[in-house]
C-alpha cells in the first residue's frame, strides 16, 4: 500500500475528469455513475476531482453517486482555477479558498475532504496566504490535508514552512519528465506523497491516440504541441517501440506506463483517468507489480525528455504553471 497523509491507499488511484470533460466525449451521468461504483467495487480507493472539472459536474456526481459509500475511499479534490465565460484565472485569495471548500462540500454531499489542493499557483497571492486559509480549513474539520498541483520544488518549501503539504499533484510518466528537475526529491525530503496525473501521456501511452486529427471537437488534446501534425509522427513512433517492450514483459503498455512511474519512488502514487470500464479494469490489475531495473532503463532509452517532440502545453496554459522547466 501507499500513503497520503498518514492514511494507506492503493498506488493506483482514480482520476476522475474524464467523466466530465477534457477527453473524447464524456459519458452519460448514469454511465458516469455506474463507472464509479464498479472502480470501488474493483479496489479503488483514492478517487480525484476539482472544482473546475465539468464546472462543478465532476464534484456533483460523486457527491450524488457515492454518498452511500464515502467511508470507502479517500477524497481529494482542488480549488483555484475559474471559468468566467470564455475566461480562464487563477484566483487563489484566501476568501475565494473558504468558498470554495463550502461550494466542494456541498456539491460532494459530504462534511469532509480528506485532500484539498491549490490546483494552480496564484502568482498574485503569497503561497504562504493561501496555504494559510486551507490551514484553517484543517483546523476547522472540513478538509483533512493540504496539497499543491503544478507547483515548483521552491513553492513546496515555502507552502511546508506555513503547514504541512500531504501531496503535490504533477503530470509524470515517461514522456513529461519536469518533475524529477527537482519535486520529486523535495516531496521525498519532506514526506510529502507525489500524485501522478497523466501518467500514461494522456491516453497516448497506452493506445488510446491512433491519431489526433480524429479526436473530437473540444478535446484537451487538439490544443497539446504533442499531438500536432509536426510533433505527432515523432511521438507515435515511441509509443510503438514502447508497445512492444510491453508486450515482451507481458503487460499492457498502459501497465507499463504505470509501473514506470510507481517505480520511480515509494512516495509516488498515480491517478489515471477513464471513462471506459475495461481500462479501469486493466490500469488497476497490475498495481502492486514494478518493473525491474533493466525494464526502467529501457523505457528511460526510448523515452526521455530529449527524444519525445514538443512541448506539453502550450504557450498560453504553460504560463500557469509553476513547475521547473528543462532548459
């Protein structure tokens, strides 16, 4: 088992904004719904949302779902990002922390969420403040732990001098390697769990992009350097090599993917995203297997920071993120 905040939890956990938005086309709320019961009923334990995810459709239907069976898993869930319009700011100011957990705890029909994170740096605010307002929230019983998403080894120092941070959340797999620029070493330094997102390259990683120009209109993607006509050919050329070291270790290469980051240290956990049962089935069916040394090298060769083309977002959203850079 892994731990966050004190508490033991599968290594594979569930993010859950693909049953809202962001990939493809989302799925009915009943099927939404139905997805979520049979991820508890196959050992899921630690399922993550936001409040931006599905403006608010996200938190509304685990509160609806899984109300009956909230003793059944660790909740974490994200404040800071909001959509005015066609708008998108960052507001992390401590009156608009305080609301927002109220507006979560409503919408998740519960009295506590054991993770709220940051789910962006507000530069405009000290991390110290809005560390500060969660702090209270603590405090107050309605959130059990504090953590960060997309934030630099520095912000995390500066955020664990005011309070404890439980987890930082950053995208981690073979191809997006910023964290072990450094936050992955200070997570470790200071216990702080490092939560996975994106952990299989957005789907492409595990088969899920044959090719971008299919994907539907208003998925996250079509807007990613990695998935354009330049930088595609490039990238699926990996994944190609990457499929068959899978598959001459006998696993999937989502499997891989995952084993790859859980590997990476016993402080990481990871939260891969479906809507599709049969890949939740699979993501979680191997989470206690790691691969071995010379199987983490060989991923490491075909896969780095050097050989995968294109950024990993663009100009415009890489200006919220607060996460280390390669030169």
């Amino acid at each position: 088992m892994s731990m966050i905040a004190g508490r033991p939890i599968n290594p594979i956990g569930l993010g859950c904004m693909s049953l809202s938005h962001a990939y493809g086309r989302p799925p009915a709320p009943a099927e939404g719904a139905k997805l979520l019961h049979h991820a508890l009923d196959l050992g899921y334990d630690h399922l993550d949302t936001a409040r931006i995810y599905g403006l608010g459709r996200n938190e509304a239907l685990i509160g609806e779902t899984l109300k009956g069976r909230r003793r059944e898993f660790f909740l974490a869930s994200k404040c800071g990002i909001i959509i005015d319009g066609d708008r998108r700011r960052i507001d992390c100011s401590p009156a608009t922390i305080h609301a927002a957990i109220e507006t979560s705890l409503a919408a998740l029909q519960t009295d506590h969420i054991d993770l709220y994170y940051l789910h962006r740096r507000d530069f405009t605010v000290p991390i110290e403040e809005s560390v500060g307002a969660l702090a209270e929230a603590v405090k107050a019983g309605k959130i059990g732990a504090i953590g960060l998403s997309e934030m630099s080894a520095e912000t995390l120092r500066k955020a664990s001098a005011v309070h404890p941070i439980a987890a930082m959340q950053t995208e981690y797999s073979p191809w997006t390697r910023n964290p072990e620029i450094a936050v992955l070493a200070a997570c470790r330094e200071l216990g702080t769990a490092f939560v996975a997102f994106s952990p299989v390259g957005r789907g492409m990683l595990a088969g899920g992009v044959s090719d971008p120009a299919l994907l539907v209109e208003g998925d996250l993607r079509r807007g990613m350097p990695r998935f354009n006509a330049e930088n595609w050919p490039v990238n699926h050329a990996l994944y190609v090599g990457f499929a068959d070291i899978a598959a001459r270790h006998g696993v999937t290469p989502a499997q891989l993917a995952l084993g790859w980051v859980l590997a990476k240290g016993e402080h990481i956990v990871a939260i891969p995203g479906t809507a599709s049962p049969a890949h939740l089935a699979e993501n979680i069916a191997r989470s206690h297997w790691r691969p071995d040394a010379a199987l983490v090298a060989a991923v490491d060769a075909l896969i780095n920071h050097d050989s995968v083309a294109g950024h990993r977002y663009s100009a415009a959203m890489d200006a919220s993120i607060d996460t280390e850079r390669f030169g």
